[in-house]
C-alpha cells in the first residue's frame, strides 16, 4: 500500500504527534514524515 497526505501544522514536531493517530499504523504499516517544500519555478 502506497499514497501521501499533505497535512498542515505549525512545525515537524505537531505532524509528527498528528501521525500517531493512523490507524495504517495499527496494522504494521509505517510512515514517513516530512517537511514540505515549496518549488518557485
């Protein structure tokens, strides 16, 4: 199983705490944090 959700919160160290909530979590799955990052093209 793969995807992404784009969250928004006020630092890495609140999305992190909003990740321990999913419930992919519950049935093994991991999950990768991080910051995103605006391109100006």
């Amino acid at each position: 199983m793969s995807g992404y959700t784009i969250v928004q919160a006020p630092d890495i160290e609140k999305a992190l705490e909003m990740t321990k909530a999913c419930p992919f979590l519950d049935v093994g799955g991991t999950l990768e944090v991080s910051e995103l990052v605006e391109m100006n093209m």
